[in-house]
C-alpha cells in the first residue's frame, strides 16, 4: 500500500556510485551540494485510512517527515470523527444522546460547521442523518431497503437545529434517538487539518489526495497548476474532465463511490433529508472551493438538491464552483467553463 517516492534518497544513492568524494568536492566548490540539497526532496506515499486510499505528496525540506505527520494527524482526526470507531467522540456523542457531552475543539469545530452547512443549504445537509443511513445499513454493510413507515420513523430523529452546542464549556448535546454522522464533511475536514500542517511548515507544493477529496499547495513543479480528475459517474474507470487547480480544493460525491443494488435498483449513499430515499436528480457533483470541508459539504448538499435546487446554491454561495452531471446532462459554473478540458 505505501507507494513511496523519494528523489532525495535516490539522487544521494546516485551520487554515491559516481563518487561521492568528487562530488562533494565540486559542489562545495561551486557553493551547491545537489544531493545534499533537501529542498529538491519530494515524498509520495499512500495509505489506508476513512475507508479510502490518501495519497500525501510534499515537496521540500523534511518531507517524508511531514507526509508520516499528515498521515498522523489524519489519523489520530478519524479516531474522534468517526461513527464506525467505537470510542470516537461522535461515537459518544450518539451512545449518550440526551445528555452534554464534552469533545475536543477540533470535534465542535467540525459540528459547528455541519450545522453551519445545514443553516446554508436549508437543511439538504444534515449531520443528523445518521438513524436514517443506519436502517439502509450503510455503515454496517447490512443492507435493506426499508419501508416508508420506518423511514418516517428515522426521518422524525433527522433535524440539525436540535443539536446544542455549548463552546464555551466545548460540550454538545443531541436529542435522545437522534445519531451524528459526519460522514458528509469529516473527510474534507481531515483534508483540511492535513494540509495546514503542511502550510505551517511552510511547504511550497503539496497535496493530499482523501479518496477525490482533493486539496493543494502551490503548483506543479513545471509551474503550472495541478491537474484533477474527474471521473464519469456512468462509468467510473474513465475520466470525464480534468480541472486545473492551484491553492485550492476539489470534492466531488457520486452515486458510484458506495451503494448496493436490490432488485435492479441502485440505492446510494446520499440521502434527502426530506424524504429518506437516495437523492436521484444527479449523478455526480463536483465542487471547488478554498477549503475541502465547506467543498465535501457542498458537494453532498447540491447532489441532494439535484438540477435546479443545486445549481441555485452555487450561484448563491461566492468563491465556490461546481460541475454536476445527470444521466442526461451537464452543467460548469461559469467560473470553470473556460479552464475545465472535457
Ligand atoms: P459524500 O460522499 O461527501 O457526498 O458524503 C456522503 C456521506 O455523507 C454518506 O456516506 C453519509 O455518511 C453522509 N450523508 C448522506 N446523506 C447526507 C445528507 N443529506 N447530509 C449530510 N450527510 C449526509
Ligand atoms: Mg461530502
């Protein structure tokens, strides 16, 4: 899994073989020891974590220890966030539904902005839609579809504007049956947490790569930006257009990245807090930002307003940009029509 590239090691092994007395000579010489020289080092590396590949590439001074401390913090951030992870915070926010809990600031700080994103999105986003995602069983693997009874019954624990939270005690609390998932928001929230390690330590070019959940550092090393794709919800294995990024962030949710087929229906991960049942208007939205938390949230809010609804919020919401794609069509906000390569 840790596919590793290291240019630094391979240039000093290099320059051992062709002499390193000489080389060091010369370079001392001419003022410049290449192999010595740790801001042409870039680290690469891949690893499991969220459920998803994150690929971690830092260019500069230090970097494979500042990849091994992103993968660290990412980590150490899906132990609290989590709903799969038994002795997460959120996991003890659901098990003491009910009462005040107390959580660590970056934990308010993620559910202070997924009810932020509830408040802008008038509720398509909901970080308490976890009752809900609990009966079609994802999570669990244990897949059903259920009955619009039993939905209802879920859909009456799913409202954001119940959830309290107390910052100055840094303690929140949700109504009794009402289960947090941040399943939507967590991942860009990790994204973001990782890469500003990597701006306090004043890396120039980095990226980190959640499973498409995608922020970056500065630009390619030919100076031109980075280039993202992004892929065909029709058929996944196949890019369907690649954006030019620089400084910025990229999420895109699809109906492809998780769901089960019953009876030949796909049902999916996304759910509209209105009515229970995966949102079906789109297919794939994709969204750039300045941040991948307000993205991921984004990009799940305008997949489960669909066409209309969605492309509404876009326009609404400054510095963000969106492309979502339906069975039958395509739509790119204008600030991307020009640069995207379709
Ligand atoms: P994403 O892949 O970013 O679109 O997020 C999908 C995940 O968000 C799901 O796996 C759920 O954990 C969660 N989720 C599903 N529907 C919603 C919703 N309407 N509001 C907030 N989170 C949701
Ligand atoms: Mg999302």
């Amino acid at each position: 899994m840790n596919g590793h590239v290291n240019r630094g090691h391979s240039v000093i092994v290099f320059a051992v073989l062709v002499g390193l007395g000489l080389v060091t000579l010369l370079g001392y010489y001419f003022g410049y020891v290449p192999y010595l020289e740790a801001g042409n080092v870039t680290t690469q590396k891949s690893t499991l974590l969220m459920d998803t590949v994150v690929d971690v590439r830092v260019d500069g001074r230090e970097s494979d220890l500042l990849v091994e401390k992103v993968f660290a913090t990412m980590d150490d951030l899906e132990g609290l966030l989590s709903r799969f992870v038994p002795d997460s915070e959120i996991s003890e926010i659901n098990r003491r539904a009910g009462q005040w809990v107390k959580v660590s600031p970056l934990t308010l700080e993620v559910i202070e902005l997924g009810l932020e994103m509830g408040a802008l999105t008038d509720g398509a986003f909901d970080i308490t839609i976890g009752a809900v995602l609990e009966l079609w069983g994802f999570g669990s693997g244990q897949y059903y579809v259920p009955t619009e009874a039993e939905l209802e019954a879920r859909l009456a624990t799913v409202d954001y504007t119940k959830v309290e939270v107390d910052t100055a005690r840094s303690q929140v609390r949700i109504p009794e049956g009402t289960v947090l998932d941040l399943g939507g928001i967590a991942k860009g929230f990790i994204v973001d947490q990782g890469i500003q390690i990597l701006r306090d330590a004043k890396v120039k070019r980095a990226f980190v790569n959640a499973g498409g959940d995608i922020s970056t550092i500065g630009r390619r090393p030919d100076n031109q930006p980075w280039r993202i794709g992004v892929q065909n919800p029709e058929n996944p294995a196949e890019i369907r257009f690649i954006l030019p990024l620089a400084d910025r962030s990229v999420v895109t949710s699809g109906d492809y990245q998780r769901f089960f087929t019953y009876e030949n229906e796909r049902y999916h991960h996304i759910i509209d807090p209105r009515t229970g049942y995966p949102a079906r208007e789109v297919t794939s939205v994709t969204i750039v930002g300045d941040n991948s938390a307000t993205c991921d949230a984004l990009s799940t809010a305008v997949f489960v307003l669909g066409w209309k609804e969605g492309r509404a919020l876009i326009e609404r919401v400054p510095n963000v940009e969106a492309i979502i794609v339906s069975s039958t069509d395509v739509w790119i906000s204008s600030g991307l029509d020009q640069v995207v390569t379709r």
